[in-house]
C-alpha cells in the first residue's frame, strides 16, 4: 500500500528542477496524440528519447494508454532517476498549459485503477475512453491486457514473462553497446523474437484480432490501444486498428492530424535523422576548416 502511494505520488508531487520552463517552440502539432508503455520505473523506459518526443510536440488532447508507470517492477526493485522524474514534470506542465491529458491505466499500473474517475494533477483516469475523430469516427481507446489470456488467467505466468522480458532487455543493452563500439546501428533482441517466433507471432495476430473484434461489437469504427509493444496501423474486416507502440524498444506513439488522418510516429528514426543532419553539419564545418 505504502508503494502504490509512492507510485501515485509521483504523479501529483513531482515538482523539482530538471525540466525547461521555456520550451523551444514545438515544430510538430496535432489534434491528438497517444503514446503507452512508457514502463517508467525500470532501466529498459527510454526516458531521453520520450521527454525528447514531448518536447517536440504539441496536441490539444494526449492519451497515455497504460503501463505509463511499472508497478511491477518498482514492487521488486525501486528505480527512479531524474529522467524519469522529468517526464512526469513535462506531462504536467503541458496540462498546466492547457493540454487535455486522459491516462487509461494497464496492468502495469493497474494501482492506479482505484483512482478511475478521479484527477491526479490535472490528469483524468479513466477505465477506458471513446475519441471522436476531426472526421467523425469513434475510437475505442484502452491498454488491451483485458484481452490478453496470459495476464487474465495466468498472473504468476504473465509476471514470469516480465522478469524474462527484463532480462532480454538487460542482454539487449549489453549487445547494443558493444555494437555501438564496432559502428553499427541500435538493433533490437526482443523485437526481432517478438517477429520472428512463430507463437509469438500468432499471439499479436491474435490479440490484434480480439481487440477490433471487440470494437465492432461496441458499434465503433476502430480501437486504440498499447500493451503489445508493437506498432500497427491497419484495417481488420472493417475495423481500424491502431497501436501506438512502446518507449522501452520501438519509440513510437501515434498521431491524429488536425483533418483526423492517423499516423504512427517512429520517433526513433527523427532521432536518427537529426543525428545525421548534426554528423554531416560537423563533418560539412570540418571541411571548410
């Protein structure tokens, strides 16, 4: 109980320095923006590149549609650098600035399902929501672990899973770093199996058809969700399906244009896009030495 309360509180108390009062003006706007999995609380979160992502952006309305913060793993092992910190500073002073910010909570910080209905620092929680488009379609936006059998009806093996994800993404740090010394790019571990082996391939199929099945049923165009780690726009008999990803591995969240036109945004590659501009700028200033 003492944890959750802690978990909770860095929600509604975090006001220390560390993020800019005086943003640069963001280049990107959008009626809407979601992003989920963010998994503050454990080494794997990509925190940089996520308060990198909100610094960058704007949006009249921004969903975070679960496992925002990992009470799983902060139950285990207390993790929270300033990094960290600092997002949740961001996201609360883009509520401050007039930001309308939902959180949908999932089974990583299902502690804060005791607080539906409620507003913690200005943010709303809620079960679930429905977002009307600029082009008049409803979509259903939830986490999507009610959906995933794993979690549902097996906790302890859904909790084993975790720690086995964990530890693919420490393997993953080390490979990446040792790739980095010989020159070559980020490549994931776990997203590479996640595509490759065919259970689990099935299993995102699976889901992926679960969830827009579910949406049909509710009379609705289309669903947004997370849970899966996996990015996805596209029709499924009828029903849209949009998953906005994850900011542990792929970097991504998804976006409604101001007309309702949706689109995924891989962040991780405006990082490297940038990150090439600055090389070939220095390499450009080395020249003209």
């Amino acid at each position: 109980m003492q944890r959750d309360a802690a978990l909770l509180s860095a929600w509604s108390e975090a006001r220390a320095p560390g993020v800019d009062d005086d943003d640069a003006p963001a280049p990107l706007r959008f009626r809407t923006l979601w992003i989920s999995d963010l998994h503050l609380g454990t080494p794997g979160c990509q925190a940089n590149a996520l308060l990198d992502f909100l610094k960058h952006t704007q949006c009249d309305t921004l969903y975070l549609v679960g496992d925002i913060i990992d009470g799983w793993q902060l139950r285990r092992h207390w993790y929270w650098p300033q990094a960290h910190n600092d997002v949740v500073q961001k996201l609360l002073r883009k509520v401050r600035k007039g930001t309308r910010v939902i959180f949908i909570p999932g089974n990583h910080d299902e502690f804060a399902r005791r607080y539906l209905n409620h507003h913690v620092g200005g943010i709303e929680v809620a079960e679930e929501w429905i977002h009307e488009t600029a082009d008049g379609r409803k979509l259903w936006v939830v986490h999507g672990d009610l959906f995933d059998g794993v979690v549902q009806c097996a906790k302890w093996l859904a909790h084993v899973g975790d720690s086995l994800y964990e530890f693919t993404l420490r393997l993953n740090r080390h490979l990446n770093s040792l790739r980095a010394r010989m020159g070559l790019p980020y490549w994931s571990l776990s997203k590479y199996l996640k595509l490759k082996v065919k259970r689990a391939v099935s299993y995102v199929s699976d889901f992926e058809a679960a969830v827009a099945r579910e949406a049909r049923k509710r009379g609705l165009q289309g669903v947004v969700c997370g849970h899966i780690h996996h990015a996805e726009l596209r029709m499924i008999d009828g029903i849209l399906y949009a998953n906005d990803g994850d900011w542990v591995e792929s970097l991504t969240a998804l976006a409604e244009h101001a007309d309702g036109r949706l689109e995924v945004i891989d962040w991780a590659a405006q990082l490297r896009e940038r990150a090439q501009g600055l090389q070939r700028t220095v390499a450009a200033a080395a020249l003209a030495a």
